[in-house]
C-alpha cells in the first residue's frame, strides 16, 4: 500500500484515456470532476459524464479503479456527479487542440454559447473543418459516432468529420 496522496491520485486519474475518444484523458475532456483522500487513506474519484446515461462511464469507472489499484492505492471508489452538469466548456484548450489534430471538430470557443433550445445548442453558425481550416461545411447528421458527436461535411475539400456538439 502506498501513502495516498490527492497529487498522485490526481495525476493517475488524470492520465486516464478516454474510451471513446482515446486521444483526450478525462482531464482533457473535462470530464474528471475531483480526487480526494479521506484521512482513512480511501481514493474517492468523481467523474461527470458528458451527459447522464453516457455508457462508457461503466469503462471509465474500471479504468480510474484498475490505475489507482495498480498504483498501490487499496481503497478506491468512483462515483459519478451529475450536478453540476458536464458542458463543453469542460474540455481544456490542450483537449481541442488534440480533437482537431485528430480530425474532429471541437466546439465551438469556450465561454461562447450558441443559440440554444432547451438547454441544447443548435447547429453552431460556423464549423471549421480540421482538414481544411474552411468554413464552408455543412451537418450531415445530429448524431455520428457518439452521442456528443455530429457529423459534417467540408464543402471544399469534400471531407466527413465529426463535431463534438457545443452542449452550454
């Protein structure tokens, strides 16, 4: 057993991939809500799905567990928080930069919402494609790959690309 520290646990959490989008850690998808360590010396892991019935959470929870396990930590639990809710805005500016060197759109600028219903952004004005840097792209789809992703089409270079869509 190691000495439970909130840095080291953290990190280790932190580093964890993403199951749907293995280029992103939870960290950079903002979806590693805290660590802390109870003076007992117990790992407690909070993780705030991209949205509630997310089914990689199940992946996630395991993958943070194994790690910390791994580690030497004996006593680790994960819990999810749904309060407040996971917005785009979560995802660092190093996890947009790695969706759009990976081909993927990322939302729009943080901080800027679009025209919403219901809480849910509408298509954003402007979608850059990540091949070509033109604006010029169009929605093929809401839904692609994953239920946070729509999927576009560049009107200039003629390339597919998903969107993670702007979610305030």
């Amino acid at each position: 057993m190691v000495t439970a520290s909130p840095e080291s646990a953290l990190r280790i959490a932190a580093e964890v991939p993403d199951p749907e989008l293995p280029m992103l850690t939870l960290a950079d998808l903002g979806v590693l809500h805290g660590v802390d360590v109870t003076p007992e010396g117990s790992v407690v892991v909070r993780l705030t799905p991209t949205y509630a019935g997310c089914p990689a959470v199940a992946e996630m929870r395991a993958e943070v567990t194994a790690r910390l396990l791994a580690a030497g930590f004996a006593d680790v639990r994960v819990v999810t928080v749904l309060d407040p809710p996971w917005t785009t805005d979560r995802i660092t500016d190093e996890g947009r930069r790695k969706l759009a060197e990976h081909g993927i759109a990322p939302p729009g600028p943080r901080d800027t919402p679009g025209p919403t219903w219901v809480g849910l952004a509408l298509a954003p004005p402007a979608v850059p494609c990540p091949r070509c840097a033109s604006a010029d792209t169009e929605e093929l789809s809401r839904f692609a790959a994953t239920a946070c992703t729509a999927l576009r089409r560049c009107r200039t270079c003629l390339e597919p690309f998903p969107h993670v869509k702007d979610l305030p």
